[in-house]
C-alpha cells in the first residue's frame, strides 16, 4: 500500500488544474466558427477581460466579444493554422499559432491590410484561467502579408499540427 505524500498529492492537485485549464481551451479553440461560438464564449467568466492591443480592442463582456467573433469569422477566409506551442499552469494557458487566411471585409477592425490581401498572422493568445474558465484572453497578433517573406520567416517544430483548410 502506497502513501501519497503532502507534495504528490500538491502535484496532483497542479497537473488536474492544468489539464482542466488545457480542455478549457481546446474547447473554446474547437468552438471558435460562427455554429459554436456560444459554446467558444460558455468557457468565459461574466467578467471576461478581451484584448486584442495590436488593434486597439479591449472588450469586457460576452455578449460584445461575441459580437465582435461573428464580424471576425464573416472577415477572413482561413486557409491554414500552423500550431506550434502551447504550455500552461494553474494560472495562464499560453497558445503560439500561425494563421494563414485571406481578409474578405473590413470586419477585423483596425485590420493593417485591405480586403483581398492574403496574410500570414502570428498570433499568441495568453488566456488568464479562474476555477477552470477564462478570465482574460489577450490575443498578440503579428500581420504580415503572405508572400512577404522577409517578414514570414517562422521558426516551425518538427511536432508542430498543421490544418488545411482548402
């Protein structure tokens, strides 16, 4: 019979925490399209902080984030995601991607490139967690035109998942 110590059950404690951070956003990941956006926004806490500073946006609700994910989706078509990182702890879940897509309309506000200019965006998201959900998203965008390539010269792990979307 085995006794778990005071610091294996610390540690057991930290990597459920953790694991439960993970799904939380994997969830809001996998939800993030206009069918499942209630379900992306359900992860939130009421006083959701958003923040996209590349752009200027800070929001502070889920009825205008969510708004503002719709404009988003309808703006860009997504070509490919490239997820290279992702680590966690009891506090932050921290998230490095590229997205490859093309800007349809003016919905990204304060977008640096016109509709029709396909782009390479290096985003990473720090999402500060509360009891399992997501207190603050900030999302650190990088824009940079596709086919640009003094600019788009990205540092791609062996492991890293790549989705095509066309």
């Amino acid at each position: 019979m085995s006794v778990e110590t005071g610091a294996e059950s610390r540690e057991a404690i930290r990597e459920a925490i953790i694991a439960r951070n993970n799904a939380t956003v994997d969830q809001h990941f996998h939800n993030e399209n206009a069918e499942g956006i209630d379900l992306a926004i359900g992860v939130y806490t009421d006083d959701i902080v958003w923040e996209v500073p590349a752009r200027g946006l800070l929001l502070r609700d889920k009825a205008t984030v969510k708004a503002e994910y719709l404009k988003i989706f309808a703006a860009m078509q997504v070509h490919k995601i490239t997820n290279l990182h992702r680590f966690a702890t009891e506090e932050w879940v921290f998230d490095d991607s590229i997205f490859e897509i093309t800007v349809k309309t003016d919905g990204f506000r304060n977008c640096p490139f016109p509709p029709g200019t396909r782009c390479s965006m290096r985003l990473t998201h720090a999402f500060q967690m509360r009891d399992g959900k997501i207190c603050r998203e900030n999302g650190y965008e990088i824009w940079r035109r596709a086919d640009d390539t003094d600019r788009v010269n990205d540092d791609i792990p062996a492991d890293a998942v790549v989705t095509v979307f066309d």
